[in-house]
C-alpha cells in the first residue's frame, strides 16, 4: 500500500496572494512549449505575448512548471531561454524536485540516497539545494559490485564514486529526483535500503519500512518526439510498489510525493507567482492563474484543485476534445492559441 502525506513543504512568501497584478499564466513544458529537442512552433509566439506584445498592452508575469528535472533550474532556464527567444530566469522554472530542498531542514547533515538521472547529475543538484551528505545507487555499487551484478562500473564511474563502508553508515531517507536510467539497479538499491534494518545496507530484512521515501514526479507518461507518450517516473513508482508488495507480502509503504498534481507543489509555485508578479508591479485586481498542460492526469488536475484556470493543449500526450476524468477549462490546439485566449478571457478587466 502506498500512502502519501505532503503538504507541510512550502517556500516562505511575505504574501501569499498574487495580488501585485491582475494575472500571471504557469506553462508546462514537455508537450506545451517544446517536444523531446523540438521547439513547438508557436512556443516563442507565445511567450512574446506574454512580454508585453499583446491587446492589453502590458507585461503578464509566468512561470514554468514541470514534472522533469535532473538539472538545476538555472541550467534549466539556460536551455529554455535560448530555445524560445525569451529570457527566462531560475526563478520562473520548476521543477519536480524544487520544493525538495526544503528538507534540508531535516535532513542537511543525514546520509542520503538520491537516485535518478545520469551519473551524480542528481546528487549535485542535491548538494546545491544543501544536502551535504549524500550518495547514489552507483556509490553502493562501487563498494559491492554484487550488490547489482547485471552492471558493470565503468572506470570513470569508479572514480567518480564516492565509496564508504555501507554497513557502518546507515541512510536516514531515499529521495528519487528523477528518472532512472537503470531501473534494475534502482529497484534493487531502494528496496534494499528500505529493508534493511534501520536503513543499514547489510543487516537483515525486516518486512517493515526502515526509512521515509521521497518521490518527484508520478507521471506515468511524458510527451517526446515519439508519435506516442512513452514511460515516465511514475511507471518507475509501479514497479517499485509491485517489487515491494511481493518482497513485504503486502506490508506498508509509506512516501511522499512531489509534483504535479499534488498540492505542495502548487503551494511551491503560489509563492514563486507572487514575487514574480510583484517584479512587474501594479495595483491588480483578485489573483487570477491560467495553468497551460498537455497532460489531464498532472497539469489539469493539479490546477483544477488549486482552483487555477486550466487549460488543455493537443500538441502533447492529450489529443481529444476534453478529458472526462480531468476536464479543462479551456481546450485549444496548441499554445498559442491558449496565450491568444487567456488575453481574450482578460481583456474584460483591461479597464
């Protein structure tokens, strides 16, 4: 049984209300702004609106908000920024692990397994929110290769490796910031450590969960360049609920999700619209948000419980008139037309 409970892990804010201005718009981006290494066509149209090339005649404050990560925001907005012709700084972006950091307050100084990504990308995003004690799947491989004998280190993952003596350093908490790209060797490491008694690689299994797991993004699909969606993060989480049920005979598993569609991320991202809209300025009128998605299961349910407007685009996972489970508030082709309706929508309140 997996149960989730966050919703405590939130970015201070001096206000929580985006009250500076009268709108701001939160893209998601693989399947809204860009697939896989293409640049949807009318991405760059549509952030120019938003840069004040509209009817309204004025700047609209967004921000970009998506299951992905793996790298850190600022190299995120980096790419971004010189993709879509428009400056976007780390503080519009992110990601699914961005409201992670604030375990810190917990878990700065405890020994860690951070798990996703290629090679220690992940662990030294980690390091950057502030965890200081940390180590990866392949650090565990280093020490013991049988531990997962199915892959071989090569010689620049061995020096890359951080190796300790495992028996003699238990881990405090396993956090997944992002895809794995060995679902094998993940499996195998998690499950070992949340076995293991007391989160110590190496004593016995206990049927039992011996330390907090952290999860980041519960997509069971992404958009790419392949005609159809292909396996997300969250295909990771069912398999590693199905190994742990047939490991544990059913016992319970505990963890804590961060991501679209659950409510700390949307909290996360209330906070970084209010100081973006107070860096435009304005005396505005009630907040009002306009969330842009592909996907209905994370984007549109995700901001339909925030009470935001959300709006479905055809050029990623979802493609018909309007979900049934999720519905959108606005369905349109791409997001062009999504910034071209929002306008629309605002410009009873331009006076």
């Amino acid at each position: 049984m997996l149960v989730s409970h966050a919703r405590w892990l939130v970015p201070q804010s001096h206000d929580s209300d985006v009250t500076s201005v009268q709108l701001t718009v939160v893209f998601d981006i693989d399947g809204v702004l860009v697939r896989g290494q293409q640049t949807i066509d009318q991405a760059r149209g549509a952030l120019q609106m938003l840069g004040g090339a509209n009817r309204l005649g004025r700047r609209i404050p967004f921000a970009l908000l998506t299951n992905g990560g793996g790298v850190s925001e600022a190299t995120k907005a980096q790419q971004l920024s010189a993709r879509l012709g428009t400056e976007i700084s780390a503080q519009q972006v992110i990601l699914a692990h961005s409201p992670m950091q604030a375990l810190t307050s917990k878990y700065a100084d405890s020994h860690v397994l951070i798990v996703g990504g290629p090679g220690r990308q992940c662990a030294e995003i980690a390091r950057t929110y502030g965890f200081n004690n940390i180590s990866t799947p392949d650090d565990v491989l280093a020490w013991r290769a049988e531990v997962w004998p199915f892959r071989q280190l090569t010689p620049a993952d061995q020096v890359a490796s951080h190796v300790r003596d495992f028996t003699d350093s238990p881990f405090a908490c396993v956090m997944v910031f992002h895809d794995s790209f060995d679902f094998g060797r993940d499996l195998q490491v998690i499950t070992d450590v949340l076995r293991s008694r007391n989160g110590r690689l190496g004593a016995e299994f206990a049927n039992a969960q011996s330390v907090p797991l952290y999860l980041s993004n519960s997509d069971l699909v992404f958009s790419n360049e392949y005609e159809r969606p292909r396996f997300g993060q969250g295909a990771f989480h069912v398999c590693l609920r199905a190994m742990w049920n047939e490991l544990t005979h059913g016992a319970r598993l505990d963890h804590t999700r961060f991501g679209k569609p659950f409510g700390v991320q949307y909290e996360y991202a209330t906070s970084v619209l209010s100081e973006l809209a107070r860096q435009v300025g304005g005396s505005g009128k009630a907040r009002r948000v306009y969330a842009v998605g592909d996907n209905p299961a994370a984007d549109i349910a995700g901001a339909n419980a925030a009470g935001w407007t959300s709006v479905l685009v055809r050029t990623g996972v979802f493609k018909g008139t309007n979900d049934a489970k999720n519905p959108a508030a606005i369905v349109v082709d791409h997001v062009g037309d999504a910034v071209e309706r929002i306008i629309d929508a605002e410009s009873q309140y331009a006076n």
